[in-house]
C-alpha cells in the first residue's frame, strides 16, 4: 500500500509528516494567551515555519508531486493551502514562471482553474474566520507573521540567484551538509534550475562540475552577511580562541598527554590509510610543512615519530611561536636536522616543494578552498570540526574536542574543470 502511495518512495511520507507538523504548530498559536508579547513570539515563529515550509514541502510538491494519484495531490495541496495560508496553484504559477526566466507578459495568461479558485476562496475564509473569532490573534499573530514569513520567501528567491534575473544567474548553489539536511537538498539550487524535475533526494547526484556553478559559503538567508564579511571574522574569532585553548596544553600534565594520545591515534589511522600509504611509500624522503604548528608543536612532534624518515617544515607568521616550537622539538629528541622553520604566513605557492601539508582548525584563511587541491600540488591533511567530513578520506580526532582529521587531495574535477564563481 504504502509503495504505491508515493511516486518516489517512503522518503515523501517524511514531507507529508513534517507538513501534519507544519499544521499542529500552526494549531498551537490558538493556544497562546493574548497578550501582544505572546502574539508577536507567536508571529516570528509562524513566519519561520511558512517559509521553510514553503522552501521544502510546498517547492517539492510543486514540481514532483509526492503520490501516484491525482486526487491525493490535490488534497495535499488544499492541505498545503490552509496550513501556509497561501494558494498552492498560485505559488506554483509564479514559480514555474520564474523558471522560465520570468518572460514579460506571460505570467497573467496562465490560468488558475477552478482548483485555483476554491483555494483562494479558502484563504478568504480563513482569514474571514480569524478575524471574527478572534481579531488580536489576527492582527498581532497571523497577520504580521504572514507578512514576515513572505518576506523571508522574497529574500530566499533573492540571494539563491545573487538578485539577477534567472537568465543571467540561473542559481547559486550551497553545499553545507546541515543546511542541504534540514531543507532537502534546497542549496543544490543550480542543479535544481538545471534539471527541475528531478528529486529531491537526487539532486546531490546531480552536482555540477563543468561547467561550474556559482556556489557561496552561506545559505541563501544568511548571503547578506557576505558583504560584511562576516566570515572572515568569524575565522579570525575562532583562530583567537583556538590559540587560548591550546595554551592549556603547554605544560607537562594530563591535558598535553590527553591531547597527544588523541591526536597520535587519529595521525596514526590516517597516515595507514590505503591512499595516503601508498602515497608515502612513493617518497623516501617525505617532507611535511605544518603550518601553523610553532605554539605547541603537537603535530610536527608526532609526525616525527610516526614517520622517523621525514623532514618537518614548521610555518608560523608568529616568530615567538617558532621559537617556541623549536625548543619543545629539540627538548623532546627531535633531530634539529630534521627540521626547517618558517616565520612567515603559508601561501600554496611558496610551499608546493612540500610532500605533505597540514592544516590547524584555527587557520586564518579560506578553509573550503584547502580542499580544493590543484593538481600538481601535495595532499594536504586538514584539521576541522567534526560535523565536517570532506575531502578524500578522514578519521575522528576526539568526540569530546569535536575534532576530525580529513585528507584532500587533487582530483581531476579539481584539476581539469573551471575555477567555483563566489556570489557577489
């Protein structure tokens, strides 16, 4: 039965639970006491359920429709109508204009049909009932919260084409894992344009290499901090704070072994990896430039006993940092003609003579584009959070430090293909 409920499988049913959701939260805002601080909580969270709502259950629908009959895709739509409070043949009638490039003039010959009509007339009687029963609700509550939760939708459409035309920008694509988890897929919006009718579930087999898409590092809300740099901030913030942190670790004691035993699994179980191996065997005399590695120098420490054949190059841009570095080295064995450091900021093409890079969590720089290795250039080990699992291969660092180790390597996607557009 259930099989042939839904055109595309039980991933739907997950749509259509979340929509009954959807429904019972707008159910709730009946139940708030009327007190305008109350209501206008209430408007702010009714304004972000209609638009993700909007972006995930009633966007899906609308292009693949989610059961194998037509009666139950238009009760669903009716469904969709009453709990969004906006007309579903209506907002597939402008959306699929804008699909084609918002032509001048057409949107006004397409019909809305009788199915159009009844939904409009329900949106009437709603509002109609609202008002009556209970008119504080409605214009502290629902009203504003329409008004907001549009104007999240407007903003959504806005940055998901860098506020071109869909001619000039036919989608910027957003590629975190969490976001694209929670809105199915939504931040493949380039190959969505791309091919419209295709599953939500699929998209990320859809993703665009050559020609590539424009991509941003936020999501499409979000996009505006772009030009305040917020990010690079961020980075900076987190770079500070990381450094605190690893100040803990300096002196002798159950904080630096803990540290190192973690750190040492995970490089152990990486540097065993088949890639990574087979790579290694290739080069007796491996050198590995760690950057960023002066203040406590966990990595090159490790590394040197992991790899007794290798040369460390240690890049700092902070030279009490280096020196730092280099005594704990030496104090701790290291053969100081092992090693090699660099009081200066890392740049790919100063250091591509290195057979192997790696990368703290508290790089200051662009750390997406770390993964993208061209080809020619060593492999580079990466630090970063746990909920990041990118590149080639990684292992888990620690559960507690939320802390993972991936390896990125070049690839001929990489390599061959043209250089991600950021959106502007």
């Amino acid at each position: 039965m259930t099989r042939s409920l839904f055109r595309f499988g039980l991933l739907d049913a997950l749509l259509v639970g979340l929509a009954a959701v959807h429904a019972g939260c707008v159910g709730a805002l009946w139940l708030l006491p009327t007190e305008a601080p109350f209501l206008l909580l209430g408007a702010v969270g009714f304004a972000v359920i209609l638009w993700w709502s909007a972006n995930t259950i009633s966007h899906n629908h609308m292009h693949s429709p989610l059961f194998r009959l037509r009666w139950l895709n238009h009760l669903f739509s009716l469904f969709l109508t009453v709990t969004t409070l906006v007309p579903q043949t209506l907002w597939k009638r402008r959306h699929l204009w804008h699909h084609a490039g918002e032509p001048a003039g057409t949107s006004a010959r397409l019909p809305l049909g009788l199915f159009g009509v009844v939904e409009l007339g329900l949106i009437v009687a709603l509002a109609a009932g609202c008002l009556w029963l209970s008119p504080v609700r409605f214009g502290l509550c629902f009203l504003p919260g329409f008004g907001l939760g549009m104007l999240l939708c407007q903003l959504q459409g806005h940055y998901e084409h860098a506020g071109q035309s869909v001619t000039v920008e036919p989608g910027v694509s957003y590629y975190g894992r969490l976001y694209n988890w929670l809105w199915f897929n939504d931040g493949y919006h380039a190959e969505h344009h791309r091919h419209p009718a295709c599953h939500w579930s699929m998209l990320p087999a859809r993703k665009l290499l050559r020609p590539a898409p424009t991509t941003s590092q936020w999501p499409p809300i979000l996009r505006a901090l772009e030009s305040l740099q917020v990010r690079v901030r961020c980075n900076r913030w987190q770079a500070r704070a990381l450094v605190l942190l690893e100040k803990l670790a300096l002196g002798p004691g159950p904080i630096q072994r803990w540290m190192l035993s973690t750190h040492e699994r995970a490089l152990a179980q990486m540097v065993q990896t088949p890639w990574l191996a087979a790579y290694l065997r290739q080069k007796p005399s491996v050198q590995i430039g760690v950057v960023g590695g002066g203040l406590f120098p966990r990595t090159a420490l490790l590394l040197a006993k992991l790899l007794p054949a290798a040369t460390l190059r240690i890049i700092d841009e902070n030279p009490a940092h280096v020196q730092l570095g280099k005594d704990v080295l030496v104090q701790q064995g290291v053969s100081l003609q092992r090693l090699l450091f660099c009081c200066e900021r890392f740049a790919a093409a100063r250091h591509t003579d290195c057979d192997l890079l790696v990368f703290p969590l508290g790089y200051v720089g662009d750390r997406d584009q770390l993964y993208r290795v061209p080809a020619g250039e060593p492999p580079r080990l990466i630090h970063d959070w746990l909920f990041r699992p990118r590149g080639h291969d990684g292992v888990t660092i620690s559960w507690l430090l939320c802390k993972r180790l991936n390896l990125a390597v070049a690839t001929p996607s990489v390599a061959h293909s043209e250089p991600l557009r950021k959106a502007s």
